[in-house]
C-alpha cells in the first residue's frame, strides 16, 4: 500500500509553505530517510526525509503553495529495488522505452509526426519545474525542444532562458543571412533574470518593513579599542582551542558584554506587549548568521549562564547548521536582543534593524587601525585597531540615556575584558 507523504508542521503558528526543489524525479527508487524535497516556510528552508523506501511519486510541483497536511506524492514500498544501483524504479523504463518509440521518422506521414510531436512535449512536461513551465509559456517555447540538466534529466527554469537566448541568436542569424544586412555586435551582455523570492526572504523583508513602521527606531554610535581582547586572544587562543575544542572569536566577548549590559539595563532586554512591558530575567540572544538562502538568527538561549567556550561552541554549531539548511523552527525563534556582525563582511559601520519584537540590536563592524590618542600616555596619537559599534533601539521602551549607557557599558568591557570576569 502507497505511503502518503505529507507537508509536516515546521512549528507553531505556521499553517502554509512553499514547495522547494525535488532532489529525486518520479519514479526514482528512494530509501527511507533519505532527503527527497526541500520545504519553505516563512522562518526557515527545511529538507524534507522519505518516510519509506520504495518507488517515489510526485504530485505537487516545485513552487507550489501548501497548507501544513497536504499530500504531495507517495512511496510505493512494495515495488522492488532496481538491480545494478539503478536509481529509477520500475516506471522509468516504460516512460523512457515510450520514449524512444516516440522519436519521429524520416518516412512518418504528417499525422504521425504531429502526434509523436504531442508526445514528446507531454514527455518534457511531466519533468519539468512549475518556474520553467510558466516561463516557457510566457516566452512560447516548446518543452519538446528542451534539453532538461536537472535530476533524471529535468527541465529547469536556466534550460528554458538558455534555449530563449539560443532561439533569440538563431533567429538572429537567419535575419541576417536573409536580408544580408550587417549586425551590431552587443558590447556586453544585456540580460534580464527573475527569480521567486522564497517564503524566507519574502519574511524577511515583511519583518523588516514592520520593525521601520512599528517602532520609534533610533541608533547611537560608539567606538572600542580592541586593543585588550586582541592581546587576549592572542596570549590564550591556542590553550583554549586545545582545551575547548573550538577557537576563541571575538564572537564570545561581545556576547558576555552584551549579557552583562542586558543586566544592567534591562529595558533594552523587554518587549512591548500591547499596553505593557515583558521584562525577561533571561538573556537569549539573537546571533545574525548569513546563508545563501538569506539571513537566519538562531537563539543562544540563556546566554548569561554559558562560559566563553559555551558561547564558541553554540555559534560555531549555529553556523555549520545554518548552511546546511538544518536549523529548527525553535531554535530562531523567542530571542530578547540580537547581535549582527557587519564587520565579517568589510562594514566599516552601519544602522542595524531591530528584530521585532526585540527592542535591541548591536552592529559591531570591521576593525581598523585608527589615530586615537594613547589611553596610556594623554595628549600623545597612536595607532590602535578600533571598532565602530551601533545600537539600535526602540525608543518607545528605551530612552536615550539609557541605550548611550547600554553601549558605553559594552564599550568598557569590551577595551577592559577582565571586567567580564569579574561580572562588571
């Protein structure tokens, strides 16, 4: 008996997602929780297992809008596994023997090359994405003409603009023979491309939009001597790697003077909650992480309880499994202040968004060597690697003393590290 497979909940409150890309085509034998579809929601991109081994059926397209429930093909477990490590099951030799019969002849009488020709597209349809499909109807292409590079020889979204640009130069061409009139060289190349804005970054965006509408917004700016935490890191960051099993970043430095800031002012860890203010006794801190499929913010939960090497860990973790694609629903979600690291990417200095319903976010940002006068000797200039670092706050619940405090608190831990020993 077929094994339905279903669109599972990615978490609470999220009723609705968007289809992702097949990793297996109809047909293909699939073994039991081996990844066959991707799924997105509006939080994150989730791959999605086989719940069975056996032959695979499809029956929603890439693309596709689905309630949380919905079938979307099925698992023959009772068909048998192709010999030879055949990745298709049983009823990939039929189609592709169909096929082959199909190919037009040189003696075929019109009728015949008219209807080889309808089987040959109905062929190109079964395997080809929803995106390529629209386009090619947009654009008047015929499926039947295009050479499919995706899985088991899928038509993908690239194929149809590749066989539009060929189409667009071939005709190109055939003018000019015709009419024998010189073309014009383009001087580079003038291409348009679209793309479906996934669930994630249509969220993103949503969120975004919602933090500049609903929040008085502001950002204060001060600048670390990151000369301490250098030297410290240097002095120790073999022992600890050694120790620890992971690198001492400058990651773990600012979390610890967030956490200790957080403390201090806790208005800047609150939520406005309709009428009132959620103060939390907790600090789950939001680190932003960048992927190809957008930016993600897992939550170091109860960060005021972890060590340096605790902070190290849970971020090194966080990263690997965000490019991965294996992050949870409930592992970016409830954080009560966020940090974003602009710096990894060259900004010298930026206006992060809040992260709603947070009413904080630090920017730290990339260091550089900077004429500042001596701490140590008053009255002289020296060259010392300073950081830029921005607060963004929602002035709503945080006044303006406040947020200048906040990062000042940060700004002293960070250039006097041994204050975060010794919990100041």
């Amino acid at each position: 008996m077929p094994v339905e497979i279903t669109i599972p909940s990615p978490g609470e409150s999220i009723t609705e997602v968007v289809l992702g890309p097949w990793q297996k085509s109809d047909g293909d034998w699939v073994d039991k929780d081996e990844t066959i579809v991707e799924i997105e929601s509006d939080k994150a991109t989730l791959d999605l297992p086989a719940p069975e081994s056996g032959v695979l059926h499809i029956s929603a397209s890439e693309g596709d809008e689905l309630s949380v429930g919905a079938s979307i093909g099925s698992i023959d477990p009772s068909a048998d596994k192709p010999a030879g490590g055949s990745e298709n099951g049983q009823t990939a030799a039929p189609q592709q023997a169909a096929v082959a019969e199909a190919k037009p002849q040189s003696t075929s009488s019109p009728g015949e090359k008219q209807r080889e020709s309808a089987v040959a597209t109905e062929n190109a349809e079964a395997r080809v994405t929803s995106v390529a499909r629209k386009i090619a109807d947009d654009r008047g292409i015929d499926l039947a003409n295009v050479r499919g590079t995706g899985p088991s020889g899928r038509i993908t979204k690239n194929d149809v603009l590749n066989t539009s640009v060929q189409a667009q130069s071939s005709g190109a061409i055939a003018h000019s023979e015709v009419s024998q009139q010189p073309i014009v060289a383009s001087t580079g190349n003038r291409g348009i491309r679209r793309e479906r804005m996934s669930t994630l970054r249509k969220r993103i965006a949503a969120r975004l939009v919602e933090a500049q509408h609903n929040a008085a917004m502001l950002t204060t700016f001060n600048e670390a001597d990151m000369t301490a935490v250098m030297s410290l890191r240097k002095q120790h960051k073999d022992e600890f790697t050694e120790r620890h099993g992971v690198n001492l970043g400058f990651m773990s430095f600012f979390v610890k003077a967030a956490v200790s800031a957080l403390q201090q002012y806790p208005r800047v860890n609150a939520y406005i909650d309709g009428g009132e203010i959620e103060f939390h006794d907790y600090c789950d801190v939001s680190v932003a992480v960048g992927t190809d499929k957008g930016l993600v913010v897992p939550v170091i939960r109860d960060a005021q309880n972890l060590s340096f090497a605790g902070v190290e860990s849970t971020i090194k973790d966080f990263a690997v499994r965000a490019r991965d694609g294996k992050l949870s629903i409930d592992e970016m979600t409830g954080g009560t202040f966020t940090i974003s690291n602009g710096g990894v990417y060259g900004s010298l200095n930026s206006t992060p968004i809040l992260n709603p319903p947070q009413s904080g976010i630090l920017g730290m940002h990339k260091i550089m060597k900077r004429a500042v006068e001596d701490p140590d000797n008053p009255g002289q200039i020296a060259l010392r690697p300073m950081m830029y670092l921005a607060l963004s706050y929602d002035h709503r619940i945080v006044d303006g003393a406040e947020a200048v405090g906040f990062l000042a608190h940060i700004k002293n831990a960070i250039e006097h590290p041994e204050r975060l020993l010794l919990g100041m």
